[in-house]
C-alpha cells in the first residue's frame, strides 16, 4: 500500500471534537429523563477519552468515498455503547473498578444503581440515534444488526461471559483470542463496518476493513493487557494489575511479556496489510494501528 504522512494526533484531535460536539446534543435534557439519570449518562460518554471507535467508523467511512456527516450519527451510537460497556464492567459484581479514563467510575460518582440505568440507557439510547440517523432505511437496518450482534451475546457481552467464566486452568492462545475477538474486537470490526455501510461501500472494501478490524481488535486487547501489567495507573487513567489479581485469562499470563509484544506487533503487520485495497485513502487507519502498537512502548 502507497503511504502518506499522517499526523495523528492533529487528526484525531479533530475527529474527537467532532464526535463530543454530537454527543453532548445527544445527551442535552430531554423531557421525562431524570436528570440525575442524564447526568450520569454524560459524566460516562462526555468523559476524557481518545474516541477510538468513533473515530474508526469516521475513518472508515472517508476511506469508503463517504463524509463525516453520513456517519457522524453511527460514530456516537458506537460511543455510546462502548461507554455502556465500561460502566457495567467497572461494577462490584464484575471487575469492580473505582477509577476510569482519570476519574471515579460511574457507580463511584453516583451510586450503583443510577450506574446501571445509566449504562442500560446508553444502550438503548444507541440504537435509537442509529435508527432514526439521515440514512436510507435499508442502510439504518443493516447498522443496527451490525451494532446489536456486535454487542450483544456472540459479541461483547459473550466474551464478557466467558472472560469472567474461567481463570488460566487449560486455556489456550484460541481460547484466549476467541474471548477478546469477542470482548473487545467485536466492537471494533462494528465501528468500521459501520462507517464503510454508511459510505455505502462495497464487499472488497468491507472485508478490507473487517480484516484490519479483527487483527487491530486483539492488538488493542494484547496491549491493553500489557499495560496490565506494566502501565501506571496514572498513565493508563484506569488501576493496573488487576487481571493477575483476578487469575484472568490474559496473553503476558500465558505468553509471557516478550512474546506477547511479538504477538501484537505480528497483528498490527497484518492489519496495515489488510487495507491494501483502500490504497493511500487507508493511511489514517494504518497509523492509527501503528499508535496502538506504540501505547505499549
């Protein structure tokens, strides 16, 4: 693939302002919510993040011939969701975390229950914005099966299940990788597919980008297991050295330090590769995958 210069940090800046202007509009009162409800729902999407899965569906969608503007809506639905998903894990009966992105999670600003509605409304909140998004009917069906299946029981919420199903006893690289693909790739490979649906894109360039999304998928997930293990607490903006505590099925714990930088750094080779049918047009997705490999150096 033909490369450009890219400067990431400029462009992602410009993307995660784009997308937390959308979701603060999203998130403004509406009649009937109450407000403390609302007020947890924005503490938890508004909060300091890099906006990696919105950022990736708009991504997508500019490398597929689409605008920022078709897909700006399915970006924030994607958002939402993920910080659904944060606010559920970080509850007692999960992995029961008191700090995320830099501040007290949810349930620690709030309180537990108003945690889990805020969670349950961002959910639901999703798929709202996605349906009622300025799309053909055909492509919003098409961006709500791809968001549901993602998140739900063969996705996210699967690999959740299984991750806390079982400690290291008879685990493997396969099962590991099936977890993650799951937990944390599902996710992902939705937020491309998203932004290429929206572009009204074609096969060759969804499987592209379906590739680059499950091999970007377990590197995020190798790294952020990495910084597990090796990361401040104050860097990484979430408690470190919890996995190990937990007898979680991780890639250090079965690798090894060492081969597991090799194993991230293998799949982020195959990523990059994956977008050679996106030509230069896919340069920003290829640094992108070159900076999650850098959050672990």
């Amino acid at each position: 693939m033909d490369t450009i210069s890219v400067d990431l940090p400029e462009v992602s800046a410009r993307y995660r302002a784009l997308v937390d202007d959308a979701l603060d509009l999203h998130l403004r009162d509406r009649d009937g919510c109450p407000d403390r409800l609302m007020e947890a729902m924005r503490y938890s999407a508004l909060a300091p993040g890099k906006r990696l899965r919105p950022m990736l569906t708009l991504m997508a969608a500019e490398a597929c011939g689409g605008t920022i503007e078709g897909a700006i809506h399915a970006a924030c639905a994607v958002e939402m969701i993920h910080a659904y998903s944060l606010i559920h894990d970080d509850l007692p009966p999960m992995d029961d975390d008191d700090l995320r992105r830099g501040l007290p999670t949810c349930h620690k600003q709030f309180d537990e229950a108003t945690a889990i509605l805020a969670g349950d409304g961002l959910l639901t909140l999703a798929f709202e914005v996605l349906s009622t998004q300025n799309q053909p009917t055909d492509v919003v069906a098409r961006c709500c099966a791809v968001l549901a299946r993602a998140a739900g029981i063969v996705g996210m919420v699967g690999g959740q299940a299984d991750d806390m199903a079982g400690g290291l006893q008879g685990d493997d690289l396969g099962r590991i990788e099936s977890i993650h693909a799951r937990k944390t790739g599902a996710l992902i490979c939705a937020s491309l597919e998203l932004g290429a649906i929206c572009a009204g894109a074609g096969s060759e360039q969804i499987d592209a980008l379906a590739t680059y999304g499950r091999r970007l998928g377990l590197a995020f997930q190798v790294t952020d297991d990495l910084l597990d293990v090796r990361g401040d607490t104050a860097a990484v903006g979430k408690r470190v050295g919890k996995d190990a505590e937990q007898g979680k099925a991780t890639y250090p714990a079965l690798l090894g330090v060492e081969a597991s930088i090799c194993r991230a750094e293998e799949l982020i080779e195959e990523a990059c590769d994956a977008l050679r049918p996106l030509g230069v047009k896919g340069a920003g997705l290829e640094a992108v995958a070159r900076y999650v490999l850098e959050r672990n150096r």
